[in-house]
C-alpha cells in the first residue's frame, strides 16, 4: 500500500479530472442528442402545417415569386442571364424585385423544377418543397444566429431556450409553412449581424447586413439603431481611451478614430456584398436595377392590413393625413415646415436614439437583447409611410 501523501493526492486528483472531463463529454452528447430531437420535431411539425394546410393556404407570395423566376427564364439562356435580362429597360417586364440574392434563389428554384418537370410545367404543391427546403434553412440559421448572439451576454441553457422558442415559435412556422413567403429570410442575417457587432467583427457584421438586404429591404429597419448603437459602443478601460478619458481632446480624437474604424469595416462588408451582387445588372443595363429599388422606396403608404399603426389610426378616427402642416413659420424661412409625418418621423428618429442609449447602459446585462425587436416595434408602430407587408 502506498503511504506517500503527495502521490495519494495526486492520484485523487487525476482521477477527478477524468470523471470532469466524462462528466462534460456527457453533457456534451445529451445537448446535442436534444438539440437533434428538437430540430426534428420542429421540421415534422412544419411538413404537417403545409399539408395540414391544403385548403386555407396563401399562395399569392409563392405564386408571384414562381411567375417572377417564369418571365427571367424566358428572357435569358440561363437562369443567371434571365435574371440579368429581366432589368434591361428594352424588356418591358414588370418585375416588384430589386436585383438582390433573392430573385437568384427564385429563378435557381424554377429552373431546377423546369429540369424535373420541363419548361411547361406549372407551380404545383409538390413544386413548392425545394422553396420550403431553403426556407427550413433560414430557419436553422436564424435559431442558432439567435444562440450566438444570446450566448454573449446570458448562460448556455437560457441561450438555448431561446434559440428553440424561435425555432418553435408559431408564428415563424405559420408564416413560412403556412402563409409561404420569404419574411424569415431577415432573422438570420440579423442576427448574425448583431452577434458580430457584440463580439467586434465589424466586417463580417457588414458582410452580414449586406447579405440580408439583398435578400430582404426590411433588413434596413436595423439600420439606424445599429449605426447609432456603433457609435455609442462601450470602450474597454484597457483602451486608450479609458486611460486618457480626463483629456477632452485625446478621448475625442480616440472616439473618432475607432468610431471611423467601425464604421468603415461595416461599410466595407456591405459594399463588398452589394457589388458583387449588382455587378452583372450594372455592367449590362448601367443602374436601371437602383430605378427599379428606388421606385419601390417611393411607393409608401399608410399600413391598412390586419394592422391599424399609428398614421393609420390618426387617418382613421381622426381625419388627420400625415400631410397635414402642423406649424409653418412664416416669420423664419429658414425653418422648414412640419406635418404630422416629419413629426413621426422625428419621434422614431428620437426612439431610436434612447434605444441606442439604453442598449450602451444595459451593455452587459441581458437587457440589451430586447433592443434590436424593439427597433422593429418601434418601425411598425410609427413610421408614417411603410407598407402594409413590412408590419
């Protein structure tokens, strides 16, 4: 029998390092058999809602983006060229998508069935599943985007309940599987946005954001509440910055330049994006594809579906049109006058400022979470001219 106190100790020691490390191998598998069962409940879940569905489903959505991916397969040898033809102003085809990542999709969608079935096949609910495939992957991806991104301020398990309350989530499920549309398509790269934007990966949170709003404009909603948030973000003391914070001037010059810093990376990722998707349309037809983005920007009106916003509500019971003037100074020209609209449009301006301000001071709670659906919130609720499909 060994008498020696240290090898006793060390003895004890190693074997309850090994019974730690089987102890996390076992919590390891148990989360990723969990995480498994999950996923497969929820896709079994989604496969019975769209056959459930048959006689009460929207199709209208589903429908247009197959007519859409017709007319740029017709107009092109290819579904790459047809998407490319289909902004030459000499086309005369009428199309509601700017040229973003998502008429790709569509057109790669419709050329794949017109592969199986042939070039006169038509939409069918079977034709509808490499959509609903995609959709399913947007899905995954915003669950576990919506992990990473909870994860840099709360535990595992409280960022994994929120992951699956998402990927569960009935809405989501409903809108996708249901009502077949593409709005889950924005969660994912928002998400991923904001996570890098928390962990410091200001070019791949640009690389993000770009790709969201190529595949979806209501990405853009973040946008305000994230530049402010940037250029509000905590400094970490070891900075200098912190150091130097009694000097006025050098704090400032430091705010500047990593302000800038961030700034120009987000920027830079978004751009890299956007180039590259927009080059073909740029090269062949010049900006004809930015007349047709612009053209539906203009198009805004007050919400009138399923959802009575503010502007709709002061419309409504009140006859009051967001272009009435409120105060027009006469007396100083340089003061421009102002209707019900720019004033809504100030107190969204001023929300997400306060939104930014609070996500700065709740930095490293959880608190900070609630931000960037509250921005969204804020959209829907008082933006004077958005339409009724952004709500």
């Amino acid at each position: 029998m060994n008498s020696d106190p240290i090898v006793t100790h060390v003895s004890k020691l190693t074997a309850l390092c090994r019974r730690s490390r089987q102890s996390v191998f076992q919590r390891y598998v148990f989360t990723c058999l969990l995480i498994c069962q999950i996923l497969v409940l929820g896709l079994m879940f989604r496969v019975w809602d769209f056959d459930a569905s048959t006689r009460i489903r929207f199709t209208w959505d589903i429908d247009n983006a197959w007519n859409h991916a017709v007319d740029a397969l017709q107009s092109g040898p290819s579904f790459f060229g047809g998407v490319v033809n289909v902004y030459n102003p000499a086309s005369h085809i009428y199309t509601d998508y700017p040229s973003r990542l998502r008429f790709y999709i569509v057109t790669a969608w419709v050329d794949l069935i017109h592969h199986w079935a042939g070039s006169s096949a038509r939409h069918t609910d079977a034709d509808s599943w490499p959509m609903l495939l995609v959709n399913f992957l947007f899905e995954v991806a915003a669950a576990a985007g919506m992990y990473f991104f909870c994860r840099t301020r709360l535990s595992q398990t409280k960022s994994l309940l929120a992951a699956c309350a998402l990927w569960l989530s009935l809405a989501l499920i409903g809108n996708t599987f249901v009502w077949p549309q593409w709005d889950c398509w924005v969660l994912a790269p928002v998400l991923w946005t904001e996570w890098a934007v928390l962990d410091r990966r200001w070019l791949l949170a640009g690389i993000c954001f770009g790709c969201g709003t190529m595949l979806k404009g209501q990405t853009l909603f973040c946008l305000p509440w994230l530049l402010v948030f940037m250029l509000l973000y905590p400094l970490p003391p070891d900075r200098p910055a912190g150091i130097l914070g009694w000097n006025p001037t050098a704090a400032a010059m430091s705010w500047f330049i990593r302000t800038s810093r961030r700034l120009a990376q987000f920027a830079l990722g978004v751009a890299i994006v956007i180039f590259l998707m927009t080059l073909p349309f740029t090269m062949r037809h010049n900006l004809y594809w930015l007349k047709i983005y612009t053209h539906q920007i203009n198009m805004v009106q007050p919400m009138s579906v399923d959802f009575w916003n503010i502007p709709w509500i002061l419309v409504r019971q009140y006859g009051w049109c967001r272009s009435n003037l409120t105060w027009s100074p006469h007396w100083l020209s340089m003061i421009p006058s102002m209707t019900i609209s720019h004033w809504l449009d100030a107190t969204v301006a001023i929300w997400l400022i306060v939104l930014a301000l609070f996500s700065r001071r709740a930095f490293h709670f959880s608190r900070v979470l609630l931000a960037p659906g509250t921005a969204f919130a804020i959209f829907g609720v008082l933006v004077p001219g958005m339409h009724e499909r952004y709500g």
